[in-house]
C-alpha cells in the first residue's frame, strides 16, 4: 500500500474527497426516505479541513490520488461513519466529522450499515464483509482503523440534554405521527397499485 506524501493544499482538488456527507434534510426524504431523516437530521456535521484529511490518509498509508476503501481496498467511492449516527432510529450520540469518517467504497458501507465495524470484518457469513469476501489483509485493515480511533477522540453528544426533555419528547412526538401517516399513505399507495394493475389487465 503506499504511503502519503501530497501536501494537504492538493487534497481539495481530488474529487472523491469532496464527497463528506452533507447535513441532513428531512423534506428532501434523503438518506433512506422521511423517517430515518428525523433521526439523522438533528446531527451536526463539521467539515473537516485539508490537513485532517491528510492525516487520515496517512494513518491508512493512502496517497490522495489513490483513495481506497479501508474495509477491503477497492477504489473508494464515499466516506463511510465508522461507528454509526443512528441506531433502532435514535441517534447514538456520535456526530458527522472526520474523527468518525473513513474512506469506503459503496459495497462495504451498505453492508456495514450501522454495524459495529470489528463484528462486521469478521463475519464470514454474508456476501460482503470483508472476511467473507476472502480480503486477505483483514487483520492489517483493522490495525490501521484501530490506529484511526486512537488518532483522535469522536465526539459524542448527549442530544435529549442539549435540547432538553420537553422540545426531545415533542420532536419524537412528531416522528411518531409521521410513522402513522406514512403507514396510511402506504396503504392508499398498495389500493391505488392494485386498481392500476387492474386496469392493464382490463385494457389487454
């Protein structure tokens, strides 16, 4: 694997490193439709400077002009939480910043998902965590994310004691209505279908 050497200065013209996850926005039903976007919409995300992400690159030996997924070593494509922002649909405290960020390609980080990322490395059951796919250098990838964690602490908010309990429990309130309306408007979807479907078969 090759070692960095860019300066940090050259990093911003590399495309694939642009591409850190943007702040959530709940009416554009991004990052998996409306309700996981109530969970994920409240979570800051600080952009991380050149330098940052030089020293991420270094810590997973990477030149920025060969960015490669720390979980298997293809071409990364995006950049993956290691430890996940939402789990069961309530944040877990963890924010959107380059202490929690690492390069990936699309394969892992779906499989990943909100997984604890050793417990994922190893599994040998599935098609796409990396022991499964016979990834020989298993063990070296997670030395270096072991390296990552211990490069810099991850900032871990309490969000029900920053907003306090009355605006938490309305804004969950919320949630809650919107899962019942959502649910109806799926139902009135699949009534819809149906009478389309039976339509075409009319109308052949």
């Amino acid at each position: 694997m090759k070692t960095a050497g860019a300066s940090a200065s050259s990093l911003s013209s590399v495309p694939s490193l642009t591409r850190i996850p943007s702040p959530v926005r709940i009416a554009n039903g991004t990052w998996g439709g409306p309700i996981p976007c109530i969970a994920n919409a409240i979570i800051p995300v600080i952009k991380p400077t050149d330098d940052e992400v030089a020293q991420v690159l270094a810590i997973f030996e990477m030149l920025p002009t060969d960015v490669r997924c720390v979980y298997c070593g293809n071409p990364s494509s995006e950049w993956d939480h290691l430890r996940p922002l939402v789990v069961r649909l309530r944040p877990t405290g963890y924010i959107s910043e380059i202490a929690n960020l690492v390069p990936a390609c699309g394969k892992c980080n779906q499989s990943k998902g909100n997984k604890p990322w050793r417990e994922w490395m190893l599994r040998t059951t599935g098609r796409h965590s990396p022991s499964a796919r016979g990834i020989t250098d298993v063990a070296e990838r997670m030395k270096r994310l072991e390296a990552f964690e211990a490069w810099h602490e991850p900032t871990k908010l309490d969000f029900e004691a920053i907003a306090g309990s009355d605006p938490w429990s309305e804004y969950w309130a919320m949630w809650s209505a919107l899962n019942v309306d959502l649910q109806r408007c799926q139902t009135a979807a699949n009534v819809i279908r149906d009478q389309a479907r039976k339509s075409l078969v009319t109308n052949h």
